[in-house]
C-alpha cells in the first residue's frame, strides 16, 4: 500500500498559518524539501509519489509564507 501526503495548516511561532504535508515511513531518515521563491511545494510532487522513497523516507514539504 502506497502511503498518501497528509497536510494540514501549521502556526508558526508569529501565529502564521503555513500549509505542511508529510509522507513516507515515520521511522525512516526525516527529509525536508523547500522550494524557491518563484515555486510552490508542487514541484516536489515526483518525490513524494516515488514508492523507494516513500518506503526509505520520511519526506515533509511545506509552503513559503504567502503561498498557501
């Protein structure tokens, strides 16, 4: 069974609301993914379907401020 993004809204420490998803294997070595200014957390989309990696990893992306 392939594991699905979950995401939701985060506040941070200021009370902003940022847009996280998590995949993968809970137990498997944490990766951050952070896109540039001129993207969004789409162009990660390739890694968190890639079925090694979500197996190995434990995979998180959010939105910069204003992208959400």
């Amino acid at each position: 069974m392939t594991p699905v993004p979950t995401g939701q809204y985060v506040a941070s420490a200021d009370g902003t609301h940022i847009w996280a998803e998590d995949a993968g294997n809970k137990a498997g070595i944490p990766v951050v993914f952070i896109h540039g200014l001129s993207s969004t957390n789409i162009i990660w989309e390739k890694q968190f379907s890639d079925l090694e990696l979500l197996e190995n990893l434990y995979m998180i992306r959010y939105e910069l401020r204003g992208r959400s």
